[in-house]
C-alpha cells in the first residue's frame, strides 16, 4: 500500500530498523520538526520539512533547506502543534492515506493531542509505532482489521459514542454506549478472522498489536 508518512520528532529510542522500514516503504516523507533531520539520519531525506525548529539542532532549517529538502518553518509562538501542521500539509497535497509515527511520547499531553490528529488525518489514516497499531473509527469510517487470535484489542472514545459494534472479538459488543475515555473497549482479544468496528455517533481510537522492534 502507498501511504504518506507523517513523522514526529519523539521516536521509540533503539527502534531505527522499525522506522527505517517504514521510511523506505513511503511514498511521501512530511516531518516535523527534529523528525526531519532524524529521518535523514536513517537514510530518507523528508519531502517536506515543517514546524517552528526549536527541538531541532541549531540549524537545522539551513541544512535541510541546502540538501534541497522543502522546509516550511512557522514562528515558535502559535497555536497549532508541528504534528498538526505536517498532517494539514500532507491531507492538502497528496491523496494517499496517512501513516502518522515517531509522535508518541511520554508526555501525555503531547500523546493525546497526536491521538486527536489522528482523528482528523483522513480516510485510511492510522498510526504505526514499534510494538502496536492506531486507527480512528468513525460513522463514515468503520474498520475492519485483520489481527492475530488471541491478540489484544482495544476501544477507547475520546468522546461520547452510541451505536458502538465490535465483532471478531472475545467480548463483542452491539450498539453500545461508550463515555468519553470509557474503560468498557479495553482490552478485548481477537477471535480469528476480521475484527470488525463501527460506531453510530462518535469517534473511536482502536488500537491493535503491530510490528515489534
């Protein structure tokens, strides 16, 4: 599949033949930040580059710029995440489905608001770190993903959900009320076979098992 890597400037420290992969299978490169010289570092030069630089070396804007990398810098005081930015600017330009990486933090503020780009990066859009998977789930974008029995699956809305349906699972659920950050989806295990999702009002982060280190 051809997808649009989004990449964020806090990748899982000791996982580089994971990234370095994922760099290489990419159609398009859009990093934030310090991820821009990150990805050079192993081995893929960003097509885009674009945030306020200032987790970056000192420089790094001029070095990207020089290796004919398109940099696109904003002031440090704004109101808008580098992450944010790099997803609005690759949904503009290019219609492949995004992958968003290397933006999971210990910093849960900065996670919760990654996981909120998520949501608005598009049909298709997952995310894809060392160890496990994300994808959002919608009314206009329900899931069907395919996962290991045995393997765990978890639901989490990050608002209020109704008509919330999960099949191919241990504890499937039919038309269901999630609260807002409900532990009622969490850790649920597939079946064999297609896990299925959908939700008639809301927005679900679904997160599944994927590639180790």
């Amino acid at each position: 599949m051809t997808y649009t890597l989004v990449v964020g400037a806090v990748p899982v420290v000791g996982a580089e033949s994971f990234y370095r992969d994922l760099l290489a299978r990419a159609g398009r490169v859009v990093a934030a930040d310090a991820g821009a010289e990150w990805c050079v570092g192993l081995g893929r030069f960003p097509d885009v580059a674009i945030g306020d630089f200032d987790s970056a070396v000192h420089g790094a804007a001029e070095r990207l710029a020089a290796a004919g990398v398109e940099v696109i810098a904003h002031p440090r005081h704004k109101d808008r995440t580098d992450l944010e930015l790099a997803v609005e600017l690759a949904r503009e330009r290019w219609e492949a489905p995004l992958v968003l990486t290397a933006a999971f933090t210990k910093r849960i503020d900065h996670t919760l608001a990654a996981f909120g780009a998520l949501t608005r990066a598009g049909a298709g859009a997952s995310v894809s770190e060392p160890g496990w998977e994300g994808f959002a789930c919608t009314p206009e974008a329900p899931l069907m993903l395919r996962v290991d029995p045995g393997a765990t699956v978890s639901l989490v809305a990050i608002e209020a959900a109704s008509g919330v349906t999960v099949v191919g699972v241990e504890w499937p659920l039919t038309r269901a009320d999630l609260g807002a950050l409900s532990d009622l989806g969490v850790s649920n295990r597939a079946t064999g076979g297609p896990v299925r999702v959908s939700v008639e009002v809301g927005t679900l982060i679904v997160i599944t098992p994927g590639v180790d280190t």
